[in-house]
C-alpha cells in the first residue's frame, strides 16, 4: 500500500489538495447549486465538521420488504449506523428530488407509498425520469447506482448496503451487466455489501470490476463472498480485516486516483451461516422459476424475494436484515476512521466530541541508528571518532507528545492532540499514519520549518546513548494556538491535561494555568534532559502539578536545578531507592504531587506523599527487547488512562503502564499495535500478568 508519505512534497500536496477541491466542490453543489439534490441539515453539518456519514440506500425499503418490516429496518439501520459514531444518510426520490438524509416524517411517506403500489425503482439512468416526475404521490428507491452518485455528489464517502449486483449468467449473450458495477469504477465511493448473490455470475464479475479499476476488498477472509454464503468459491482480489484498515485502503484510493470507487464485501456472520445456506438454495430455485415465467428486468427482485420468503417461511427476511444492519455496521466504523485520515490530510482534527484528555506535544519522524559492537555501551566508548557497523531504521511517527497521544487514543477516542506538524511529505506521513489520533495541528506559516525529526543512536542491547532533535516547528504550539484551542472545549469535563517537554516555557505556563483556575490535574513529560527543568519556571509557587513523568537522568536534571546538589542514586539498591524517595518528598513534592520516574532495566519508582514503591520491570531477557523508544511514553499514556478515566489507584494504574510498556519493548513501532482497551478490561487478568512484576514499598 502507498501512503503519501512515501510520494514527494509537492506530489502530496496536489494529491491533498485535489481531494479536498473535489469534496468541498461536491457539497457546495449538493447543497446550493443543484435544485436536483437536497441534503439534510444534519448531513450538511456532519460534513462541515469533518464527521463520519454513511449513505444508505431505499430500494430495500420500497421493494424489499413487507411495510411494517420495511419501517423498522428503515429506523433500526439508521440507528446502527448513530451507534457506531456515524451519520446515517438514507437515499431516496420524491417532489423532483434527490433527497440525502431522511427525516423520521420522510422515511414514514416513502413507505407508505410503497404499500400504495406507488413505488419504483430508480437506478443511476433513471435519475432523469425520476427527478421530472409530476405525480406527488410518485416516490423512488434508489439502488446502489443511484445512492452511490448521491452520496459522491453529496461529499460521502462510504456508502453500505445489502448486496451489490453483478454479471449474470449468460451474459456473454444477454449482455445483462448491473449498472452497479460500471458506477464503481466512476464514482469513489466506498461500497460496503455482503457481496453479489451466488446466482450470478461472481468469477464474470469481478473480472468487470477488475476492467473498471474497482479495488475489490473481502473482509476477515481470502474467498469472495456470496451476499447468504459465506463461502462462494471465489478468491477475493484483496482482504481488509478490520474497518481501520479498509479506511486507510480507501484513503489511499481516494488519493491516489480519486475518481475510483471501491467494494468491501462484508461475508455473512458466522452464527447466520447456516440460514444463509438455506436461503441461498431458495435463491436458486426462485431464479429458475423466474427464468421458467419469462420474468424479466426491474420484475425480477420482487418476484424472487417473495418466493423466497415463502420457501424458506420468512426466514430469508430475517437473514436479509441482519445482513444489512450488519453492513452498516462496518460502514460506520470504517466511515469514522476514514474521517480520521481525511481530516487529518486536511490538517483539521477529527471530531471527538468533548475530549476526557487533552495531550499537547511533539510530533517527529523518528530514525534510529542503532551500533552493532557490544563494546559501546555508554558515550565514553565512542572514541576516536569512527565509522561503526550499525543498522539504520525509519521507524516513523514519534515524538513524546504525539506517542503519548497513540497510546491515549488507542484506548479511547474522548481525547485531543495539540501539535505542529508542516504540510510536508513527513507531516502528511504522521497525520496519515496514526488514524487513532484525534489531532489539532497549529497553522502552519508560508516559511514554517518542516516537520520535526529524531534520530536516536542506540548501544547493541537498544539503550539509548544519545539523540539529534531537528525540532524547530514546535515553537509554532505557542500558547495563543493552546488557549484559543482549550477554550473551544468544555474544561469542566476534561480529566487530565499533559503536556511534553517540547513546549516552551510559556506555552507550559498558560496550560498549567488554565488547568489550575479550572481544576483540571496537570501531568508533565519531560521529554528530555535539555527540556526537564521548563516546568520550575512553569509553575506557580507552592501550586505544584498533579504529576510528572521523568526518567532518571531528567529526575537528576531536576533535583540539580531545584537544590543545587546533585541526586546520587544507585537503581539497582533497594536502599538508595528508599533514600531517593525521601529526597523526592522533601525537596521535590513542592513541584508535583506525584512522581512516577523512569529507571530503564530496573523498573520505575512511583514517589507521593502517601506511598512510595519500586516496580520491577517486566522484561527479564534484555534480548528480547526490539526498541526502547517510546516504551516511557506508552506506559505513561496509558496511566494518563486508568487513572484518570478509569480512576484506578495509582499502584494498580502504573501496573497497567508496565503491562503496555512490555508491548512496546518487544516491537519496533513506539506505540504497540497490541495495546487494546480489552487489555485492560479484566482486572483478574492484569492481576495474573503482574505476578512477574515485584513490587516493593519504599
């Protein structure tokens, strides 16, 4: 797969810029120029800000099903789509309008005039006949065709329905192609649907959206599926396994060739295989009896939907609903995290509603460089100046800040990144690449520096010996984007401010100060020894923050600038430990409440005034450890969670920071892509995991 941070700046930014062009071009006629088209206030909105929106189509409802099933279905999708987070966008036609949206009164009217036997059908080259009907009891549903070019002409992107039609059999004669599958190829809209019914053609149809340039994805299996079974013997062209992955697939789609469409087949869920297989056979035979009575075209779905009902007694109704509140389902959540990556190309932040956690920061490309001889182990050993062997490795997104975030919004989407990130190559790279951060990026001046970058050089065993900060942007997070930012929410619902050490003095300042007037606990990152002591001239005397985050070379930075002695510690003895969190309560408290320091190898100490523990570290095999970096920083964020969302104590809450912190040791990546909210969802589990961790009072 190609993200735009692999294409060149400028071919990026006209890649971004096209799309952006045509989504806003779209809106602006569905929503003003066309007297075609009439979007709902609520999608029109949706929109605006950046929000998921999941068009559905009609025809099920006018042609599918009985009137009091049809209805239910009709409230029962929309309300599976609002579930997931989404903003459901149901299609139809009536009073000479393509409606996009439907209001509860809208949905009543459609159906009731299906009942009447005033309903058709209008697919994408009935558009004209339907949109100059004079009859005002005349209403159309719209097929995928016809949904797909309003939801595209509305500015959607994501589209779910039943199934998609296809190539039927005989078609090399009949030349019977479902217009659905032409309109894929021309309209980029992400169609999601349990696939195409086993009576057609499927091998005659994947070879046409493979004609049309359709990116044909199957999800969760390798074999295409067919709408009731799960299994049609057709290898799918591709597999998404997760509504994360089909929405980075669709993005890039959309960017790199954004007047293509896409198809997500969706297979029946397991627990309905077996019905599905029952309604499949019934499919069969009502085809043939259709064949056998000369029915043909439009004719055709209602004839055989009804014989199906009454050969397998309803149940196929059943199986159809499920299977559409199924696909909705998914649409929504892949509708979300394509949000997520359009607004982040954008530069906008995705929508999050009102943030628990509020997380300002840095964003880089990290690089390691990490020496091969066992026998530079420390900076001393780098000498003469050399050429070592070593390995070079792009890890991408980093920065305390940002890393911070990952872990946050991997375990909640109630949270809000402040950064700078530029509009190049590498800053569409960071947004693009992390789809759970909610990011608000600074405004990025015409001589703005480019984005941040981080190279660490490692020892053999992965510890870090020193690092070079190209960090120059993150003076654009100044304190008037932190405070026009922080007011646009309501503060007296966030949980826990933090903030990294890339921040200058006065952006520290102004967030500690927002956060103290509004009582909102204030967490630091220091970030790095050059950067640990901002927050003495940070904060107000005797007003000391909620926590902070140090490891020991920071702890020791900070202990010399608050006493002017130097912190002698020894993290391999108990006692020096317990003489150290002494030092802390005396000399440091003043400064944050809770201490919770970094030791490396040895674990982390966590230091307040009400108790004080060291915490062993979970990796005993040194040589297991893939990369150090962002180890700290996953842990931290995921305390950030438990303690202040969860309100775990802070013993059980730095338990699951070393729990995630494992995770992060054993990958390349600085954020694990294993830290799930499920991790922590069982507290009888954690209890089982901690049992390798000693724990002792200090």
């Amino acid at each position: 797969m190609i993200g735009l941070g692999r294409l060149s700046t400028s071919l990026a930014r006209e890649l971004t810029a096209a799309y952006h062009c045509q989504h806003h071009l779209a809106l602006k006629l569905s929503t003003a120029a066309s007297p075609f088209v009439c979007v709902s206030e609520e999608v029109q909105e949706a929109l605006a800000n950046g929000r998921g929106v999941v068009a559905l189509e009609s025809t099920i409802l006018t042609h599918g099903l009985p009137a009091d099933r049809a209805h239910r279905l009709g409230v029962d999708v929309e309300a599976a789509v609002r579930t997931h987070g989404a903003v459901p966008a149901t299609v139809a036609i009536f009073d000479r309008c393509l409606h996009v949206g439907l209001a509860r009164s809208d949905l009543d009217r459609l159906i009731d005039a299906a009942s009447q036997g005033n309903a058709r059908k209008a697919a994408i080259r009935d558009l004209p006949f339907a949109l100059t009907c004079s009859d005002p009891s005349r209403v159309f549903g719209t097929t995928v065709s016809s949904t797909s070019f309003a939801a595209h002409f509305a500015g959607i992107h994501v589209f779910a329905t039943g199934g998609t039609g296809g190539v039927h059999l005989g078609a090399e004669v009949s030349m019977d192609i479902s217009s659905d599958l032409l309109t894929l190829g021309s309209i980029p809209v992400a169609v999601v649907s349990a696939g195409v019914k086993s009576i057609l053609d499927i091998p005659k149809t994947l070879e046409v959206l493979e004609s049309r340039g359709v990116t044909v994805a199957s999800v969760g299996t390798d074999i295409f599926p067919a709408f009731f079974t799960r299994n049609s013997g057709v290898t799918s062209p591709g597999r998404v396994d997760s509504p994360e992955e089909a929405a980075r697939l669709f993005a890039t789609s959309l960017a790199i060739r954004p007047s293509s469409g896409m198809l997500l087949a969706v297979p029946i869920p397991e627990h309905m295989q077996a019905v599905g297989e029952t309604v499949a056979r019934a499919i069969e035979k009502a085809h043939k009896e259709a064949e056998q009575a000369n029915i043909t075209g439009s004719n055709v779905t209602p004839f055989m939907l009804e014989r199906v009902r009454q050969l397998t007694d309803d149940a196929s109704l059943e199986a159809n609903i499920r299977l559409v509140l199924n696909n909705a389902t998914f649409a929504a959540q892949t509708a979300i995290n394509l949000a997520v990556h359009m607004n982040a190309l954008s530069g906008r932040n995705a929508p999050v509603g009102n943030p628990e956690i509020v997380v300002v920061g840095g964003s880089n490309v990290d690089m390691t460089v990490k020496l091969r001889p066992e026998k530079l182990k420390t900076t001393k050993d780098i000498y003469p100046p050399a050429s070592y062997l070593g390995t070079v490795e792009v890890l991408g997104g980093g920065g305390v800040g940002r890393n911070v975030a990952d872990a946050v919004g991997r375990l909640s989407s109630s949270h809000i990144f402040l950064t700078a990130v530029s509009n190049d190559a590498d800053g569409q790279s960071l947004l693009y690449s992390r789809p759970f951060i909610s990011w608000k990026t600074a405004p990025i001046l015409e001589f703005s520096p480019h984005t941040a970058k981080y190279i660490g050089v490692l020892n053999s065993t992965g510890e870090l010996l020193f690092g070079v900060a190209d960090m120059d942007i993150h003076k654009l997070v100044t304190p008037a984007f932190v405070e026009s930012e922080l007011k646009k929410l309501a503060l007296s619902q966030i949980k826990v401010i933090c903030a990294d050490g890339n921040m200058d003095t006065n952006t520290l300042k102004v967030l500690i100060n927002i956060a103290k007037f509004h009582e909102v606990p204030f967490w630091y990152e220091p970030t790095d020894l050059h950067k640990c002591t901002k927050i003495i001239d940070a904060i107000t005397r005797n007003q000391p923050i909620d926590a902070i985050s140090p490891n020991l070379t920071e702890l020791k930075g900070i202990y010399l600038k608050v006493t002017n002695k130097q912190l002698q510690i020894n993290p391999g003895s108990h006692q020096s430990l317990v003489e150290c969190a002494g030092m802390i309560r005396r000399d440091l408290i003043p400064l944050a409440a809770n201490w919770f320091v970094k030791l490396g190898k040895d674990g982390v100490v966590l230091v307040n005034q009400a108790e004080a523990y060291h915490f062993t570290s979970p990796v005993v095999n040194q040589a297991s450890i893939a990369s150090v970096s962002g180890a700290g920083d996953t842990s931290v964020g995921v305390i950030l969670y438990l303690r202040y969302m969860k309100k775990w104590s802070w013993k059980r809450a730095v338990l699951g920071g070393l729990k995630a912190a494992e995770l992060s040791l054993a990958c390349k990546n600085p954020v694990p892509d294993a830290l799930k909210p499920e991790l922590f969802d069982n507290e009888g589990n954690l209890n089982i995991w901690a049992k390798k961790i000693q724990v002792n009072a200090l």
